[in-house]
C-alpha cells in the first residue's frame, strides 16, 4: 500500500482540488493507496473539508489536532496513522504537483530508501529561494549529503525510515540528514514546483534562524549522541589547556621571579578557564553515564538493513 500523507494549516481552498489531482494521478498505478491528512489546527474550514473528503472516500483517513503544533509534529502523527509500505508527503497548498508522484515510486524501487523533491524552478519569491540556497549549502557541507532541496517536503519513503526517526520541533527540515546517518540510501530528483494559487505562505524568513539552532540540535543528536565524551572532552580540554597555559606564564614568567600574580586579572582569568575546563568534563562523564545507562536497557541507536531468519 502506498500512504500519501499531508499535514494541513488553513488551507481550506486547495484541499478539494489537491484530493481530485491526487486521486487522477493514483487510479491507474493499480496499487493499493490512502490519503492521510493531518489538520495541524486549521481555523478556516478545512477540517469541514477533510472530514467531507474521508465521509465520500473511505481511502481518505485524518487526524485532526487540537492546536497548531508545527509541521514536525504533524507529520510524526501522519507517519503513525499510515499504513503503508511507501510514505509520500506533499504540503496541501498545490505547489507540489501530485503527477510527480509514480517518478517517486519508481526511484524507490530502484533501490532507495528515500527519495527527496527537489524544486528546480521555484516559484516562491526571491527573498525565499536565496535564503533557501544558502540554508541547503550549509546543511549539504555539515551533514556530508549533498542535496540541492533539503526544503522541499515532496518526499517518498520506505516504511523502515519513518520507523526509525523520531521527529520534534522543527526536525522535518532534515529528515534526509538524520536517515543518512543511519545508513538509508538517500536520492533527490526535480520536481515541478507550481505557483500557490490560494492563501499565503505560512512560513517566513525568520525559520531559517531557526533552521540554524535545529542544525546544530541534529548535528549533536547524530554526531555526538553516544558518544558526548568526545564532544565536551574537546571543548573541556581547550578550556583546561588555555587556562593551565596562562597560569604557567603568570607562574614562572613572574611568580618565580618575585612579581605578585594573585591581584592580576590574568590570575582570576586563568583559574577561570581551569575551573570551567573541569566542569565541562564532569559535564562529559555525566552524559556518558546516561549514554550507558540507555544501552543497557536496549535503546538502540543503529539502524540494521537486513538479517536472516
């Protein structure tokens, strides 16, 4: 079964529309399919509509929240509620063109575990699709996967994927990020990208500032996760070093030489630098000890692609 899920935020116009399109587009695949539809706490009626859709159409299924979670938390209800072996999602406000949907299929079936849209000929203002450029440079050179699109959220997915990511805040942005560190096959094509035709945009400039603070969140959770020592022994080492460094000066460069140090800021600075270098390396054990007390209670952190019987 294919499960076609589309988190929902005041998009009453588009809904009927994108439904027809969608359902155009999967009647000839010959293939067992659902759309699920996450009302991420509309006001404007779209859950009127939803709830019209699923009544004619018993392929048609939907969660409706009872406030404005976010996208993250709407597509982690979506993944939940479907019940297929391939995952699609789009955004409900028709920009993602459903007749791009067998090319996801077939790219999947040949041999990948994700495939990820890539809007080559946006249709977004300019302000938007620069910043964008810059947020998927930043991404593709931290996260070492190169895409064009980390944005766009025309995706396809086998159902291990979803199984095995949890998402929070606003982690849907690196969704390839996260599922490349477990090891999934990650692929991107183009994909027709159309003018919104109602309503407005409901993300502006200022969730790229955010996007940043979730890179450095993911970079931790899939870097140094478990293994924090490595992290904050470095940081606690480069703390440690500089302040055992100044002192020494202040010790043998003077001290040894009858200056007096101890009113020196350069006295207070590096006994700064010595006490929160070993506070960072406290910090490091501690994490290290939750890290092992997870392991023993089984929370794997690997991903395995396949075993025997």
């Amino acid at each position: 079964m294919i499960s076609i899920v589309i988190p929902v935020f005041n998009e009453q116009a588009s809904l009927e529309p994108l439904y027809r399109e969608t359902s155009t587009v999967m009647e000839p695949l010959n293939v067992d399919w659902e759309i699920v539809f996450v009302d991420d706490g509309s006001s404007d009626g779209s859950t009127a509509v939803i709830s019209a859709l699923a009544a004619a159409d018993p392929r048609v299924h939907y969660v409706i929240l009872r406030r404005n979670f976010g996208k993250s938390a709407a597509l982690q209800v979506g993944f939940k509620k479907a019940r297929g072996d391939v995952i699609i999602t789009m955004d409900a406000d028709l920009q993602d063109d459903p007749v791009e949907i067998p090319r996801f299929i077939k790219k999947l079936e040949g041999g990948c575990d994700l495939v990820s849209g890539w809007k080559v000929d946006r249709q977004d203002p300019r302000e938007k699709t620069v910043s964008s450029r810059i947020f998927n440079a930043v991404v593709s050179k931290l996260s070492g996967l190169r895409l064009k699109d980390y944005n766009c959220g025309f995706k396809c997915y086998r159902r291990q994927v979803i199984d095995e990511i949890r998402l929070y805040g606003e982690l849907h942005r690196f969704i390839p990020f996260l599922a490349h560190k477990k090891g999934f096959h990650i692929r991107e094509i183009p994909v027709h990208h159309r003018k919104r035709q109602f309503g407005t945009s409901k993300f502006g400039l200022e969730r790229y500032a955010r996007g940043f603070f979730d890179l450095l969140t993911v970079l931790f959770i899939t870097t140094y996760l478990n293994r924090p020592m490595h992290l904050f022994g470095w940081i606690g080492a480069l703390f440690f070093c500089s302040g055992a460094a100044l002192f020494s000066y202040l010790f043998f460069g003077r001290w040894l030489l009858g200056q007096s140090i101890g009113t020196s800021p350069l006295f207070s600075i590096s006994i700064f630098l010595i006490g929160t270098g070993i506070q960072t390396f406290i910090i490091g054990t501690v994490a290290e000890l939750i890290v092992y007390n997870r392991e023993r209670q089984q929370l794997d952190s690997y991903s395995i692609r396949e075993e025997d019987r």
